[in-house]
C-alpha cells in the first residue's frame, strides 16, 4: 500500500479503524484531529484508563512499546497505543528489526498510533520505517490544503454556522492570518459570529488578528504605493505591539522574495503562481499571486535593489551594535525611496 493522503485515510477509517498507522506532514491540525479520531474510535471513555496508552517517543522504548501492544484489552473489544515523536529516522538496522517485530505482532484488537507534532522525520532512515508501516499498515502524509481546498473549507464552515462569505472575501482571510487550519477555523467562527450573515473583508479587518507576514505585506502596498506615512505608522504599530525586529525583517525580506519570484515567472511568460514549482509554496500560492499584484509597477532591476538593501540590513542587525528599531526605519527609508520612483 502507497503512502496515503487525507481522502485516503478517511475510506481506511471508515472501513476499520483498528490497525497500525503512521501520521505525519505538514498540517498540524489534521494530524491532531485524526489521531484524535482513531482514539475515539478505538477507546471506551470507561475504561481509557486500561485501554489508552500514551507514549512520549523521547523518553520510552520499542520494548515498552511492544508490551503494551500486546496487552489484551480491559473490559473492551479494542485499545489504542499512541506514540508521540518517536525518532524513527535514527533507527539503526537492529532498531528497523525491532520495530518491524512490533509491527507484525500487534493484534487486531489494538490500533496503535505513531504520530508527529513536535518535529517532522526525514531522510533514508524514515523512508526506510515508512515501508515497514506501509507493509504491516497505514501510513499517512497529511500536508498542508491548497488554496482552492482550504476556500472550499472555509465557505463549508460558514455555511454550517448559518453564514457565507462575498466573493474573494475567504482567499482574503487566508492572506491576512495565513493557511495554519486550526487558526483559520478559529479565525472563521469569530468573523461569522461578528458578521451575523454574508462575511465580508470590513468583517475580517474589523476583528481577526492578522499574521505577521499579512501586516508586513500591508506595509509593503504602501511603499509602492506610495502611502509612505501609512507604511512608517504600520511599523511603529509593530514596534508597539512587541513585535521582534529580526522577525519583521525576515518577513519583509520573505515578501519581497515572493515579489521577485512572481516578477520572474510573469517575465519569464508564465503566471505568478508558476514559480511555486520550484519553491516550497505548498498551501500558499496566493503569496506569489498578491505579490504580482501589488508590486506589478516595479521593474525587475528595482525589486532586485530593495532585496540588496534588505541583505544589507540583515547583516546590520547581526553584526552591529545599532539600535535594531533604528537600522529597520532607515531601511523603511531606502525601500520608500525605490517606490518613489513611480510617483
């Protein structure tokens, strides 16, 4: 069986959710929420205390592992054995060996879980436990939606709390707090409960918290613009709301990146969105498409010059002693006086 995705996993659970499965990716939130089902699935509220065994992958062992596979059940038909970031990508070939021994010797009345929230496995080592999972039982790669998907579930989220969203006004949401699901959704209750109907873009501006990249891109509009006081009193804001000046740097240095990128694709004949090929853009090609957008005034050689006054002050924060506020002002500065140019 190949590595399955989201729609995947969904058939195999609903056709039985007792087995062995591997959880991993991108996505978060959909990590928690199927592992979450598995266990609902699998465990008695009753008897949780018998039949639900949590590992913390850092601190057990395969051996500790496999005992509590084979445990027989309390007062059920089923259990479930979680394993949280076990490091199956530093398995040697004798740890291959005992994981395998678990694999193949877990009974069919327990599901047990190995699942990943706190880092992601890489490498030959992990693909080598991928077969070994994919050959006993399931595994699944849950990564992040791409913007058609995660708009088609956030209309569906409205629409179940009695609410929808105008035209454009879902990608809008995804743009201003980012494509994380679980801030999305948390995000999509609150503008619905605030906006008692149609949601539109006032309702997202008037109440959800924009991410640090949709205020740096906000900023950013206004330098080409040419919005200057606008772009200085977004920066203050930052400044005010604590924000840390090497994050903010790093997120203008990432969105003028996308504007190079998308500049370089259009020029090249394609569309903004075709460099996400090439770059790691998974569930967030609508960074490429807004950053056509805003920046299609500025030639090629003009991006290319605000990318060297960032590199610049990136080197200026990391190697000098100058008030870091300061050193981001005077960049403002040199990237206002770029969109001068076209005013």
């Amino acid at each position: 069986m190949s590595v399955l995705n989201e729609t995947g996993l969904k058939e195999k659970l609903r056709e039985n959710p007792v087995g062995i499965f591997l959880i991993y990716g991108e996505e978060g939130y959909l990590k928690k929420a199927y592992t979450e089902k598995i266990i609902k699935k699998t465990v008695d509220d009753t008897f949780a205390d018998f039949n639900f065994h949590k590992f913390d992958g850092k601190e057990c062992s395969l051996s500790e592992i496999y005992e509590s596979v084979c445990a027989v059940p309390m007062m059920a038909d089923t259990k479930c054995v979680l394993v949280k970031d076990f490091a199956l990508d530093l398995l040697d070939k004798s740890g291959l060996e005992q994981l395998e021994t678990v694999l193949s010797d877990c009974p069919d009345y327990c599901a047990l879980i190995f699942a990943f929230s706190a880092y992601e496995p890489k490498g030959a080592g992990f693909n080598k436990a991928v077969k070994l999972f994919e050959k006993y039982g399931i595994a699944a790669k849950l990564d992040k939606k791409t913007p058609a998907e995660l708009i088609k579930m956030l209309e569906s989220g409205a629409k179940k709390r009695g609410s929808g969203f105008e035209k454009g006004a879902a990608a809008y949401l995804i743009s201003c707090v980012g494509s994380d699901l679980n801030t999305l959704l948390n995000e999509t209750e609150k503008v619905c409960a605030y906006a008692g109907g149609e949601v539109k873009k006032s309702d997202i501006d008037a109440v959800c918290i924009k991410s640090l990249d949709a205020k740096v891109f906000d900023m950013i509009k206004d330098l080409i613009a040419g919005r200057f006081d606008g772009a200085f009193t977004k920066l203050s804001l930052l400044f005010e709301n604590r924000e840390d000046e090497f994050q903010i740097l790093g997120a203008l240095i990432a969105q003028y990146s996308d504007i190079y990128r998308a500049k370089a694709a259009v020029k090249s004949g394609g569309r903004a969105e075709d460099a996400a090929k090439y770059y790691n853009y998974a569930g967030k090609e609508f960074r490429l498409s807004n950053a056509a957008r805003s920046a299609s005034s500025l030639s090629f050689e003009d991006i290319g010059e605000c990318i060297d006054i960032l590199c610049s002050a990136d080197k200026t924060l990391k190697s000098s002693a100058l008030d870091k506020r300061l050193v981001l002002e005077q960049t403002l500065v040199k990237l206002a006086r770029v969109g001068r140019r076209y005013k």
